[in-house]
C-alpha cells in the first residue's frame, strides 16, 4: 500500500481515497500518475492510497474493499473508523476498452470545461473526486465505494433530504430512475410503492430500502414490485401521453457503509482471508439489506450471503431517490465513443469540452462531409455543424492548418485523444484513435497531402514498450464491437476485422504464431498479431498496413505493406522484417501491458501538452 499526499489540508473532504488495482504493477503506475497530477496542482491536498489485490486472487468488489479496510487499519488503527473514505475500485485490465488497459481508466480524460486546472485535460479522476464531494458533507464517517468507468449526473436537493433518517441509517445507496432493461443488468432498489410518488416530485429524498433485486428478470421485477411509472404534470401536459405507461425502476451505483457496518465486515474479513472466491458486494452483500430480509435465513443461501447475512441483520438500509439523474457507462469502446459524441445529456450535464486540441476553435479541424464514398464536396454550414459535433478531440496536436479530419456521412462519431497528425484522416465509420503519432516518417514513405483512410468501426492505441533492453513502440487495432474475452482453443472461434484469427495470421505471414492454435485458449487479448517499431508514428503505419490486408483494403501509404514484409530501407529482406535486432517481432495485447515503457509514455504525454500550449510539434518522428 502506497499513499501520495501534502499537509496542511483546508479543504473539507474526504479524510483519505484510495485505488485499487489487480496488481503491484498497476500499483507502481498509478501511483506515478498520481504522484505527477499532485506535482502538477491538479489534485486536492487529500491523502491518496494506491492498494493492490493480493497476488493471486480475484477478490471482487467487496473483497477488494474489504483488503482496502483491511491495509487502512495497519496505517490508522481504530482512528480508521472515525473517518471518512472513498475507495474507487480502479483496477482490472480494462479488456474491453484497450486504450486504458496500460494507464487505467480512472486516468482516462474526461474534458469537463469546469475542472480545467492550468493546461491539463481533466481525467476520471478529478470527476470523481468533484461528483461525490456533496456526498462527502452529507454523510457521516464510514467508507463510499465506487467504480472507475462510471458516471452518475444528478441533482441533490439537500433542503428535501431527511438528513436525521440518513444520520441513523448503516448503509445508504443512490437510486437512479432507468429503465427494465437497465435493470436486468444493475440492481435494482425496491421502495414502497415502487417508489413512484418520489420519481413524480422530482426532487431527492430518503427512502427506506424493501429489497434488493441483483441483475433481476422483468418479470422478476414486476412480481417484487420495483417498476414503476411517471406520468406528466399540469405543468408539463405536453409530455404526459409520452411518459404516461412508461416503465422503470430504482437502479444502484455508488454505496456507502458506517463505520459500524464496516467494523463487523472487517472482522469477518480478517477471520476468514484468503477469500475462496470472488466477494461481489452488488450480489453477495446489498442483497442482504432492506426490511424483507429481516425473516431471511442464512441457510437459504448457498453463496457468500449465507455469510454476509448474519453481519448486516437489522441494519438500516437508506436508499436517496435521484430523479434527476443518469448513470453513464464508460467502460467499452463503443460506450465510449458514443458517450463523448451523441449521448447529448451526458455532454450539455458535464460540459464536455469537444476539442481540446491546438486547432480549438479553428475552422481547420471542422468536418468536410463526404457523400458515400465518392469525391468529397462541401455542403450546407448546418450539415457540418452537426458532423462536427459527432467527434471528439482530446488535447490533440495537427501540425498544420492544412491538416483535416474528414467524414463520410454524419453519423460517424470519432474520438480523437492524445495524438499527433500530421496528414489529413478520411473516416468511414466509428472512430478511435488513442496516444496515435500519424505524421510523415522516414522508415514509412507518404505522399504529403495524401488522405488516410481509417477503417470503419476501428480502434488504433500506441504504447511505447521495453523489450530486450529495447525501447519500441506497439500500436494495436480492434474492431469497436471486438469480443476481447471471447476465448478458445480454435483459432476459427475468434474474429477480428471480419476474419477469423486463422485467415489474419495466414494473411499476415506470421509462421512464428501459427501454431498458436495448440495454446489451449486463444484471445484477441493474447494472440500475437501487433508488429514493433522504432518510433511511434512507424509502429502506426505497420499497424495500419495491418489491418488494411487483413480487411482488404488497398489504402494506405507508399512502402508501408513493404515495411511490413521486412523491405524497409536498412531491413534484410527477412519474411517478418527490421525493427528488433534485425528481426521484426509480433506481439499481443497481453505483451503491451507487460512491457509498457510508463515513464516514455507520460514523458511523451507531457511533451504533447506543451506542443499544444507552444504551438510546437513534430513531423517525423
């Protein structure tokens, strides 16, 4: 456990956060992370913990939180239960949003115009610590726990709030109004009549919890009475016909526990580590809450409630109704690019900032809309306006106003985050483009001026790597709807850009992972199909040359498919080329991570901001 903090704290807060991480080498890199933004002034004068699971164990939620309180009390002994804490459960390999498998997504940007501090683009992180701060007063000491790669926008009426009920109560959740079938994916929170008369004031309040339904059916919900209806207003008649008939429910995000609560779970934690299993404190441990289970046995269950049960017995669950509110999602590649692009609510309710990058306000980076595929022509200022609005640029650099992002139709959304292009994009479909150098270089021949065609529905992530003494770079590319924990032993079982892993690596030429098919599960996480290179703009167009024979697309730079078949200037004509000791290396995802090279990561992250502030940048490394 590592802690990164400053003295002399005037701001009240939190008393201590903490991360989790599934590792000591995601401990070692948030903790670096932490520590710039802290030499940087972005973070309150608050303690910050950095924990990682036990090696070789799979904790869960609960688990994990319980390890946090666990390691907490070695550092404040019984003064822990006097304070107040919020653990955010940052750690996993964020698989399906690749992008944030090396840094964490609790690093990720989120461009919130109003958490700017100096030239930095805020990350989740600081919208963390901003979302829950009201909660912070609102509640006694006891422990907020949270998730890393969601988001809940709301509007806390502390005036309506029972603030004696929730000074008395053990564990107190917010409840967000969603859908049925949001609900069959979250918890949902039964109330007293389903808690509709709360939804129609529209203000917050406190409710007592009946029950707690985990990843419930509809029909499940119906029969526990947890849905319920909203219809209109004398002062909002025009909607009722729309709302009237609509159903939802109460669904969970963020907890919090007494310290009392936290005391009994500490010691059984204790008494019973290491854990056999997974403790999911969404499954195994709010289930057990609310007034219906009072009659419950432990017996009953075959599952860590059988455990969690007898601890929590009687405890006052306490549930704040936020009618006005959502909960976000940010944890896949598609949630991501939609959220940043055409999820309006949650861009107007943040105040996401659409481009952050050097061209802000600039007419260069603006939309030509492309009919089809066609030649392109420029149409109407309101139609690109609104492709305009489909993308997102995140503290990105363009080496020239020449440079431009082109779009195909307006329905292509786009993140653009931590790059540099130097050469305009042509974009068919979906877009990511993550810590990507897209500029002219030496060992990759290109036309200047020439438009690159991104294919459609694709991710494109580099990261720079250490192997063998060597500093690389490794670009990796995913289809956006890429089933990343999809596993097995057939190569024929696992798909990318339309194909079978077999028919990739056959197009590929990659004789030295062939017979990875004898492995006994095949992933796009550990499959080894992303060359190495020497500069971070190569290692994007190898990548790129890639996918463009994997998909058939003949696109693409002059000399790159030949780089990618060892005939770069310099190479020996080798079948897998030049870049590491004479021979070009193939790596997978699950290598990326390994070898990450953090310190050249944020280095060159660092360089990228002061090229953006300066005006400065780079066209051939």
């Amino acid at each position: 456990m590592s802690s990164e903090t400053e003295s002399g704290n005037k701001t009240p807060f939190w008393d201590a956060v903490v991360l989790t991480t599934f590792d000591e080498a995601q401990r070692v890199c948030f903790l670096e992370q932490v520590q710039r933004k802290r030499a940087s002034g972005q973070l309150p004068e608050v303690p910050i913990y950095v924990v990682a699971d036990p090696p070789g164990q799979k904790l869960g939620v609960g688990g994990s939180t319980l390890h946090v309180l666990s390691e907490l009390s070695t550092e404040f002994g019984s003064e822990l239960y006097s304070k107040k804490l919020l653990i955010i459960h940052s750690g996993g390999s964020s698989q399906r949003l690749p992008s944030y498998s090396v840094l964490g997504k609790i690093f990720a940007p989120v461009p919130v115009e109003g958490l700017r501090v100096g030239n930095a683009v805020p990350q989740m992180l600081d919208l963390k610590l901003a979302l829950y701060l009201p909660l912070c007063s609102l509640l006694g000491p006891g422990t907020l726990v949270t998730c890393a790669d969601d988001i809940e926008t709301y509007c806390l009426d502390r005036a309506s709030l029972d603030t004696e009920s929730l000074g008395g109560a053990d564990v107190v959740a917010l409840g967000h109004p969603s859908t049925l079938e949001v609900g069959t994916g979250h918890g949902v929170y039964v109330l007293q009549g389903g808690g509709a008369e709360v939804a129609l004031s529209g203000t917050s309040s406190v409710q007592e919890c009946l029950e707690v339904l985990q990843k419930p059916s509809i029909s499940a919900m119906r029969a526990s009475g947890a849905v319920f209806c909203r219809g209109g207003s004398e002062q909002h008649q025009d909607q009722q016909e729309e709302q009237e008939g609509q159903e939802e429910v109460w669904s969970d995000s963020v907890f919090w526990l007494s310290s009392g609560v936290c005391r009994r779970l500490l010691k059984w934690y204790r008494d019973n580590q290491p854990l056999p299993a997974e403790l999911d404190a969404y499954a195994h441990l709010l289930p057990c809450l609310g007034t219906r289970m009072a009659a419950a046995r432990a017996e009953d269950f075959s599952d860590f409630r059988s455990q969690m049960l007898p601890l929590v017995r009687g405890a006052s669950f306490k549930v704040i109704t936020l009618p006005q509110s959502k909960f976000y999602h940010l944890g896949t590649m598609q949630e991501y690019v939609g959220n940043f692009n055409t999820a309006q609510d949650f861009i107007s309710e943040l105040g996401i900032d659409r481009n952050t990058s050097n061209m802000r306000g600039s007419a260069s980076v603006e939309c030509l809309v492309k009919e089809g595929h066609g030649e392109g022509k420029e149409v109407g200022e309101d139609t690109v306006k609104h492709a305009r609005m489909q993308g997102t640029i995140i503290e990105s650099y363009f080496s020239s106003p020449d440079v431009r992002i082109e779009v195909q139709n307006t329905g292509t959304r786009y993140v653009i985050e931590h790059c540099r292009i130097g050469v305009t994009l042509r974009l068919s479909g979906d877009t990511i483009l993550s810590n990507c150098t897209i500029v002219p270089c030496p060992a990759m021949p290109h036309t200047p001026g020439t438009t690159v065609h991104l294919p459609a529905g694709t991710l494109f992530h580099t990261v720079p790597v250490t192997y063998q003494a060597q500093s690389l770079y490794i670009t990796v590319a995913f289809d956006l709807d890429a089933r990343m924990k999809a596993e097995s032993s057939d190569l024929r079982d696992v798909r990318a850009f339309g194909r079978t892993l077999k028919d990739v690596i056959h197009t590929l030429g990659l004789e030295e992972v062939k017979d990875m098919g004898k492995i006994s599960k095949i992933s796009l996480w550990n499959v080894n199909i992303f060359p190495a290179a020497k500069t971070a703009s190569e290692s994007f167009w190898l990548t790129h040359a890639a996918v463009c024979k994997v998909m058939g697309v003949s696109e693409g730079p002059d000399g790159v498919d030949g780089a990618l078949k060892g005939r770069e200037e310099g190479g020996d004509g080798h079948g897998n080329g030049v870049g590491c000791d004479g021979e070009r290396k193939w790596f997978s995802m699950k290598d990326v991570v390994e070898m990450k090279d953090l310190n050249t990561l944020l280095e060159d992250r660092t360089r990228l901001v002061m090229s953006i502030r300066d005006g400065v940048g780079v066209t051939g490394s």
